[in-house]
C-alpha cells in the first residue's frame, strides 16, 4: 500500500477514535479490505476483459463464419454461373453442330440436284444430237437411194437404148445369109449381155458401170 493511502487510513482511524493497537488492527483490516476489494476489482476487470475477448472472439467467430459463409455462397454462385455457361456453350455448339449438319445435308442436297439436272441436260443434250444424228444419216440414206435409183434408172435406159441401136444396125446389114448369121448371133449377144438388175444392198455402183460398159462394147464389136 502507498504510504499517501496508509497515512489516509490512520487518519480516518484515528478520526474514529483508534488509538494504539485498535488503530493499527483497524488500518490491518481496512488494508485487507481494500486489498480484497482491490483483488475483486481487478478480477472483475480481468472478468470484464476475458468476456470482452470471448464476446470479441465470439464476434470474430459469426465474423468469419459469415465470411465463410459468403465465400462459400459466392464459391455456389461462381459454380452455378460457370455450370450455366458450360450448359450455354454445350448448347450453342450443337445448335451450330445441328445448322452445320443441315447445311452440309441441304448442300449435298443442292449437289445431287444439279449432277441429277446435268445428267439429264447431258442425256437430252445427246438424244438430241443422236436424233439429229439418225436424221441426217437417214437423209443421206434416202439421198443415196436416190440417187442410185436415178442412176440404175439411168443405166437400164442407156442399156435399152444400146439394145435398140445394135438391132437396127444389124437389120441394116448385107445379104439374107449374113443376116441369118446376125441374126443367129443377136440372141445370144443380147444374152451375153443381159446384166442381173442392179442391188443397191449388195452392188457397187461403179463396178457395175463398168461391167455395163464392157457389155456393150462386147456386143458392138
């Protein structure tokens, strides 16, 4: 005890009227009152204190349990945001994988149709041109035919005509017995030189001309 609160007590004794060992048992008992009145103060400062620091410790606690409370709905958040854009993204791309897939279908579709449409252009394209083609063979056909009937047509009234004309240089000769002679010979002159009629699948045209002209020069010489 500080000798300022010692000399408080012995006066307040002595006011009382303590003298001797009543005044020094009073400042004992009054030392151990305020001693324990000193002890019961600072233990319940200290008291005080300690349930300060736990409702600090309590607060610090709830304060980082709401923290980690926070965080972790925060944490729930992020995740369910990042699930959401995953699921977003998944979508998205088979909505393209599914456009791209109609568009290849669509596309080979658009193929198809034009090598099915070339196909068929190319196919009348060439049964125009194989028509075309008959045609004009088939008029080159008739023309040639024709031109051969013209031409047998030709040769048989050339051969009729020679005929008549060796008939009538031989009805023109000398004596009876040469005639007889010219006469027995024509027959088979006119036989030699009877030609078989003109074939226009089988013949040709200038060969058999010129075995015509060799008949008729057999029979005028």
């Amino acid at each position: 005890m500080a000798a300022k609160e010692l000399k408080a007590l012995v006066d307040i004794g002595t006011s009382l009227g303590y003298t001797g060992d009543e005044l020094k048992q009073f400042i004992s008992e009054e030392r151990m009152r305020m001693d324990r009145e000193k002890e019961e103060k600072e233990k319940a400062v200290k008291e005080e204190r300690e349930r300060e620091f736990e409702l600090e410790k309590m607060k610090l606690g709830e304060a980082q349990k709401e923290t980690a409370a926070k965080e972790e709905r925060e944490r729930v958040g992020k995740e369910k945001e990042r699930e959401f854009e995953l699921e977003k993204m998944k979508l998205e791309e088979a909505k393209r994988e599914s456009k791209e897939e109609n568009d290849r279908i669509e596309a080979e579709k658009e193929r198809v149709f034009q090598l099915e449409k070339l196909k068929f252009e190319r196919e009348e394209k060439d049964r125009a041109e194989r028509e075309k083609e008959k045609k004009e063979r088939n008029y080159e056909f008739e023309k040639i035919r024709l031109e051969k009937d013209v031409e047998v047509q030709r040769i048989r009234s050339e051969h009729e005509f020679r005929i008549a004309e060796v008939n009538i240089q031989n009805e023109g000769d000398g004596d009876a017995n040469g005639i007889k002679q010219n006469n027995g010979a024509r027959p088979a002159a006119m036989k030699a030189l009877k030609l078989p009629p003109f074939n226009e699948d089988k013949d040709d045209l200038d060969a058999y001309l010129t075995r015509f002209e060799r008949a008729c020069i057999r029979l005028l010489t």
